[in-house]
C-alpha cells in the first residue's frame, strides 16, 4: 500500500468505509496515524466505529470523505465550523507524493469515455515496456496499490466526485475528453459541473501539459497557463482502425486520439502506440461481447450510465434490441435521436421505464419489463439471427443495483441461462 510519514502522529476521519474509504484507513494506520472510521450504512469493517456526526471534530487533520457523499450531507458543514478540510483518497495520494519514488501523473477526466481512455492509454504504456499502473475511478483503490518504482506512470481515471475533494493533484498531463450533461443533481449546473472538471488543470504545474479537444477548449474556457495546453486536431488521421477489433466506432476513435495525444507527449514511439492500439482488448461492461445465442449477438454496455454514453452503442450495433432503464440522469434522450432507426424495440427496466415510454412513444416500439432478467428473456425471444440485443441502460444502476459491474454480471448471468 502507498503510505507517508506525512500522515504519522495526525488524527483523520474517514466518512465512507467502500472499497476507498477502507484503503484510506488502513493507508493512514499503517504510516502511523489514528483513524476515526465511520459509515452512514453497513460496512465490512474491523475495528471501532465514531460517528462523525456528532464526534468533537476539533484536532483532525482532514477528513476523508467518500466521493459519492453529497456536499449536502451534514458533514460538510460540520467539518467546515471545526475547521476541517474534506478531501477524498486522492488528495491523501497527492500528499504521499513526496515520499514517493520519482513518478509521473496522467489524469483524465471528462463525462464520456473517461474508462476506456485510461485503460487504453494504461496499455500502450504497459505494451511498450513502460511501467504503469492504473487508479482513481477505476482498478483497485490508489492506496490499496504499491508506490511505482522511480520512472513509473499513473494513469488516473478522476470523476468531479472525486475532483471536487482534491487539492494539490498536480498531474503532469491532465486530459479532458469532453463535457456534456451530467449529475446535475450533485454539482447544481453545467457551470459547476465544468468547473469541478476544470480543478484537474487548475492544479497542474508550469510543467504540466493540458491536452483537450477542440470543442471543450472553446466551451469551457481551457487554461492557457500555467500549463502548456495541447489541442487534440481533428485533423490528425489514425490510420488502420480497423485493425484495433475493441476501438470501433467513432467514439472509439475519439478516444483513440485523445489517448495517443497522452502517450506522445510521454515520448511513446509511434510504433509502440500502433502496436497497442491493436492489441488492446476492451474494458468489461463497456460494448463487451458477450458471445452469440442462435445467430444472435450479446453485448453488455453496462458502463453507459447515460444518454451520451449508450448513443455510441446504438451507432455501432444496427438491428438491435435495446434493453434500456435504471435511475434517470435527466428528462430527456434527445442525445439518442439519431440512433434509433435501427433499433427494432427497447426493453425498459427499472425507474426510468415509464419516462423512456413517454419519450420513446410514436418513435420506438417498447415493452415494460421491470427487471433485467424479464428483458433479456423478453429481447431475445424477439431478436433474429443476425440481430443484436444490447444492454445500454442511458441511466445510473441505484435503483437496483449496487453499481454498473454488478448489473452488467447480471445481464451476462442472465444471458448465459438463455435455453
């Protein structure tokens, strides 16, 4: 695990005990610090719990918050009268830097695309020799990891969550993929939300590199300084696309681009990021094939946990059947017009079910199903050879799911009962 004499003789709270918060804790044990842990819900902790709530705040170093707790939630104001900074595992990740072989930092936030980027970039960076590890919103917990030897490379996928709870993350590459409509019930607005992406450059050194498309640069106002600001140009063709069986579709190319943007600025040779793009086998529950049924293809895009993100998978699979549904994101799925022609019927589960039919209704055949299991039952007694039943929910999993890997195993257990 990743520790720091930083942290030794500090008392920390930890709000949140998931997979981070428990990394948090045993990090900041094992550098010598005391730790009061608690959680608002059931947790599979070992030791003594403080309620943070009503604990005497006064003393703590900082409190360790778990990204998904709202700024709302009476902890916040609690730790802001007593003085105490909230800040998330990553900033504790910041903080340990210094005691830390000499590394480098590439951060990549943006709303869609922001996993299949890191893991691409991850390997190409592995498949050319170089030692890398991946962290953040994706892979094991930051400080669950070991430290890199001297020259190693992070590769960190950040969510606003978790942006909005670090300070002094300077990375030295930071990439923005784009932004677009999303948890507008946490960040309040679209300018909020751009500015929590933003903290990512904000933090960044003279000697930082910020690389972002065009579109984003123009919209959001992109630092020009203190860090060099590197435009990815639509200009600049990847050849042999077709070669790279887990990269197709225009998303993928887009994040092909903005992922060899990255590598480039790391000095990658060019044949080393052909050679990754090619061997580069896809992320799970993101456009992952499940396999065929009867000439019937499956193909679990759990991942996409909004409109923006399901409208790739619509591109890239005609005739389909579409199993949508889950805890809406917002009001609409106008980000989806364009693709549903070749949809032959959408499957619609959990809360958002009876909105889809609303805005689905005189465009999209569609069948209320409730769960997933009745979908994929439901959509592959419809589909023909040759057809493709897809699951892209266009909405987060919490209304029957603990998260979107669980949901996607269970369309793949779903799927693998089919007779």
């Amino acid at each position: 695990m990743i520790t720091s004499p930083a942290f030794s003789g500090k008392r920390y709270g930890v709000f949140g005990l998931a997979r981070s918060g428990l990394a948090s804790v045993a990090a900041l044990r094992a550098s010598g610090a005391e730790v009061l842990a608690w959680d608002d819900g059931p947790a599979a902790f070992e030791g003594p719990l403080t309620d943070l709530n009503t604990a005497d705040l006064a003393g703590l170093a900082a409190i360790v918050v778990s990204p998904g707790v709202p700024h709302s939630a009476p902890i916040f104001a609690r730790a802001k009268a007593a003085g105490v900074p909230m800040i998330g595992d990553i900033e504790l990740f910041a903080q340990a830097r210094a005691d830390m072989p000499a590394h480098r930092i590439i951060g990549i936030t943006g709303t869609n695309g922001k996993s299949t980027t890191t893991a691409l970039i991850h390997h190409i960076l592995k498949s050319a020799g170089r030692s890398a590890e991946m962290g953040g919103n994706i892979g094991l917990p930051i400080l669950a990891q070991d430290p890199l030897p001297a020259g190693g490379i992070w590769v960190l996928e950040l969510s606003s969550y978790q942006l909005d709870i670090t300070e002094t993350l300077a990375c030295e590459v930071a990439l923005l993929l784009n932004i677009t409509p999303d948890h507008l019930e946490r960040h309040g607005s679209m300018a909020a939300y751009a500015a929590a992406k933003q903290r990512l450059f904000a933090m960044q050194t003279a000697e930082g590199a910020a690389i972002t498309d065009r579109a984003s640069a123009s919209a959001w106002a992109m630092p020009g300084g203190p860090a060099q600001t590197v435009i990815i140009s639509d200009d600049v063709a990847l050849s042999g696309q077709a070669d790279w069986p887990a990269l197709q579709g225009p998303h993928n190319f887009a994040n092909a681009r903005a992922a060899v943007a990255v590598v480039r600025a790391l000095g990658i040779r060019e044949a080393e990021i052909t050679q990754g793009l090619r061997s580069y086998a896809g992320l799970p529950h993101r456009m992952e094939r499940i396999g065929s049924k009867g000439g019937v293809l499956y193909v679990n895009d759990s991942k996409a946990t909004n409109p923006d993100s399901t409208a790739p998978a619509l591109a890239a699979f005609p005739a389909t059947h579409w199993i949508a549904g889950g805890k809406a994101k917002g009001e609409d799925l106008d980000a989806l017009t364009p693709y549903l022609a070749d949809v032959r019927a959408a499957y619609l589960i959990g809360e958002a079910a009876p909105l889809f039919r609303r805005l689905l209704a005189g465009r999209l055949l569609t069948h209320q199903c409730g769960t997933l299991d009745r979908a994929v039952s439901e959509a592959a007694k419809a589909a023909r050879p040759g057809e493709t039943v897809l699951f892209s929910p266009a909405c987060a999993s919490f209304d029957q799911f603990r998260d979107f890997e669980a949901r996607g195993d269970e369309f793949r257990a779903a799927v693998e009962a089919l007779a």
